[in-house]
C-alpha cells in the first residue's frame, strides 16, 4: 500500500539560497523519502512567492527565521485565517544556496520534527 507523502513548505525571504536548498534537500534525500517539498520566500521580490495556493498545499510550514526577519508573522498578517503548524528554524540569512553548513544544520534541525 502506498503512504502518502507528507508536504513540506520552506519559507524564507527571497527564495534565493535557504528554502530552496532545503526544498532541493527533502526531495533529493532517501533520508526524506516520506516527505515532499516546496519553497517560497515572504518578499515581494522573492523568486517565487508564498500564495494561498501554496499553503493549502503544504501539511508542515517551516519558517527560516522569525526572530529577525519575522517569517511567521509575515505569513500570520498575509493569511489571517492560516491554522497549519508552523516551525521556525532559526536559521539566519547567512548561508548560499547548497553551502554544506546549511544542509548540515537544516539535517540536524529537521530530524527533530521528522524522523523517527
């Protein structure tokens, strides 16, 4: 019988480095295999924005960074009405897409909501 994936929103800012290595990461990594991905950033500039669409989609809302950057409360204000579960990382905007100590750092992070 096959499972049902569960679906996994990465949201940081401009959807540039942080999300989508961690989106590149659920989806690529046996580690993962339960799991699905996507990514979008807050900002109106974003390369791909969050969108109602978007979050309907997902099961799990992982947020990189509320203490600076306000993730979450962005998300909360845009959609007043969202009751999904939302984790905030606490991964700040220093990382490049793919640096090794962000997927080191995403790995030991997520496998505390994840992984058995």
């Amino acid at each position: 019988m096959l499972t049902k994936k569960k679906k996994l929103l990465f949201i940081c800012t401009e959807n540039l480095q942080r999300s989508p290595t961690a989106e590149e990461l659920v989806n690529t990594s046996p580690k993962f295999k339960d799991y699905t991905a996507r990514s979008a950033g807050t900002s109106i500039t974003a390369v791909s924005q969050i969108t109602k669409t978007l979050i309907e989609w997902s099961d799990i809302i992982f947020v990189f960074n509320e203490k600076y950057e306000k993730h979450k409360t962005i998300l909360l204000k845009k959609f007043p009405n969202l009751k999904k579960k939302i984790i905030d990382l606490d991964i700040p905007d220093r990382y490049y897409r793919n640096d090794p100590e962000l997927i080191k750092i995403l790995k030991i992070k997520l496998k505390k909501y994840l992984l058995d």
